[in-house]
C-alpha cells in the first residue's frame, strides 16, 4: 500500500540533484529541488554503517 500524503526524499549521489516532497498540515505537497553538490563515493569495502556522515 503506497501512502498518498508520504514524504519523499530523492538524491542522486552521482550529480548532487535532490528533489524532497513534503505533505503539509493542509495535505499541500511542498517540492523542493536542488544540487547538493557532488561528494566522492566511497568503496563499499570502505563503508561503516555506524559512522556519522554529514549530509
């Protein structure tokens, strides 16, 4: 079952390009676009889950 009123966050780690969809108090759906700005991938090898990043 897919909720109509969900927020959703998409980002594109290669380019930096997000889109956030956000439901307000009024069932209004918010859209906020952007770059984020292109940030090195790491290796999977390299990947810890119980670090903190900086998004």
């Amino acid at each position: 079952m897919i909720e109509e009123d969900a927020d959703e966050d998409d980002y594109n780690l290669l380019t930096g390009d997000f889109i956030s969809k956000k439901t307000d108090e009024n069932g209004n759906q918010i859209t906020t676009k952007g770059n984020r700005g292109i940030k090195p991938l790491l290796n999977l090898e390299d990947f810890d889950a119980s670090s903190t990043l900086d998004f």
